[in-house]
C-alpha cells in the first residue's frame, strides 16, 4: 500500500511540473509574439492576443504608418488611413513631390505638379542647364539655350579652352586656339618645361629644351647634385639632363669649383 501510495505521488510530480513548463512555454510564446507585434514584423500572431493588447498594437501601427506616410519614410499604406488623413498626407506628398522637382533632389513626377509649379520648374531647369552651359558642365543640353544664348555659351567655352591652355590646366583642346593663341601657349609650355627641368619639379621633356636652356637647366641640376651629395641624400647622382646629354657632363664640376673659391676666399 505504501508503495501504490509513493508511486502516485511521483506520477503527481511528473504532471504537474510537465503542466508548468508548458504554461512557461505558452507564456513566452505569448510574450514573444507581443514584442513581434509591436515591432510591426509579419511574425506577428493577432490571434494570440488578449482583446486590450490587440486594441493597443491595432493603434500603434495606425500611429507607425501614419507617421511613414507624413514623413515618407518607409511604406506607406493608405489604404489604412481615415478620409481626414488620406487628405494631409495627399498635401504632404505633392508638397515633396514639388520640393524634389524644384531642387533636382530626390524623385520628380511631374505629372503630380500644379500648373504653377509646372511652369516654375521649368523656369528653374532652363536656368540650371544655362548654368551648366556656361560653366562648361557635361549635363549642358544646347536644345534648350534659346539662340541669342548659344552664340555667348560657345564664346565662353572657348574662353575657358584658352585659360586652360594658357595655365596648364586640363582639358586644353589646342586645335581651337587661333595662331597668336597658340604661339602665346606655346611660350607657356616651354618656359614651363625649362622651370620643371632646372626645378626638378613636375614633368620634365629635355628633348624640348633649346641648346641654351639644356646647358643652364644643367648646370642647376649639377648644383642641386651636390648640394644632395653634401647632404647624404638619396638623390644624390640623379641628374636626367646629365645622363641625356653627356656632352653636359663637365658643367657638374661648375658648383663645387666655385664652392671651392668662395673658401679659399674666406680662409684668407
């Protein structure tokens, strides 16, 4: 008897505690749920839902969608929304719609545009594209300067061709500078040359250099040599106009002779 008795009472013991994992199961499945709910994830089971908590979450996501739709982030479901709320949120979104039109920022449906802000947009991208025109941009449409506007665009662009040339700058089309044009940039480019070769700055073509301009551009770089070599420099022995032209060998010793003087000169 009192091992029918001590049998039962396991059995007891089983039942329960399985009766009480199940009830912590379904409590956190439910809790769960709430939170896939109020987060707004498709995960969301409304049927699992006490009657409050259901009213609660119905409101909230109203809330959510309506705030995506006010502020056009996120998806908007207007299907959702009451007349009162469809008519803002209508008002808001040709508001942006006009807003990215006006400013070229974000998406334009034009067909969403008042006929006022039909023709303000309009006046706005003429004045861009003539901008674009002007200050030489890729997006220049020429279809739409009117023709008193292309013949002062096709001035300035190639005033701007000739201070690029003129600077070095890039691009310079040289085959649309006119024959005084190209002698003056012409000059530019060679002084330009012979400052890079004798400064050792940018690029240096000592093919280009006249027979004068070789020998003094030498002759600086054979001072430069041995200013490097005084200092234990890297560069020291690196002269391109040497190496090009070995006739200019014997200017490198011009430096260090008169470096020579100028102590023979104080120790006296």
């Amino acid at each position: 008897m009192r091992r029918i008795v001590t049998i039962l009472l396991v059995l007891f013991g089983v039942f329960v505690c399985e009766g009480f994992g199940q009830l912590s199961h379904l409590s956190g499945s439910k809790a769960q749920n709430l939170r896939d709910c109020m987060d707004g994830f498709e995960t969301c089971d409304h049927a699992l839902l006490s009657p409050s908590q259901a009213t609660e979450i119905a409101t909230l996501q109203h809330s959510q969608n309506l705030w995506a739709c006010l502020t056009g982030y996120g998806e908007c479901d207007h299907s959702s929304l009451t007349p009162k709320e469809s008519k803002q949120v209508a008002a808001l979104e040709q508001r942006r719609n006009a807003l990215a039109c006006e400013t070229t920022i974000g998406i334009c449906d034009k067909s969403f545009l008042t006929p006022s802000q039909t023709e303000e947009v309009a006046r706005i991208q003429k004045e861009q594209n003539q901008l674009s025109c002007e200050t030489g941009e890729a997006t220049c449409d020429y279809s739409l300067l009117p023709p008193s506007e292309i013949a002062r665009v096709q001035r300035l662009e190639r005033e701007h061709n000739l201070l690029a040339c003129q600077t070095a700058q890039y691009p310079c089309d040289k085959s649309s500078l006119t024959p005084s044009e190209s002698r003056e940039v012409a000059k530019f480019d060679s002084l330009n040359n012979f400052l890079a070769c004798k400064t050792g700055n940018g690029y240096c073509d000592s093919s280009l250099l006249s027979p004068t301009q070789a020998k003094e551009a030498a002759v600086i770089q054979g001072q430069r040599n041995t200013l490097a070599c005084e200092a234990n420099d890297l560069t020291c022995g690196q002269s391109s106009l040497l190496s090009v032209d070995p006739s200019l060998q014997n200017i490198q010793s011009v430096r260090p002779t008169t470096m020579a003087r100028a102590d023979h000169s104080v120790h006296r």
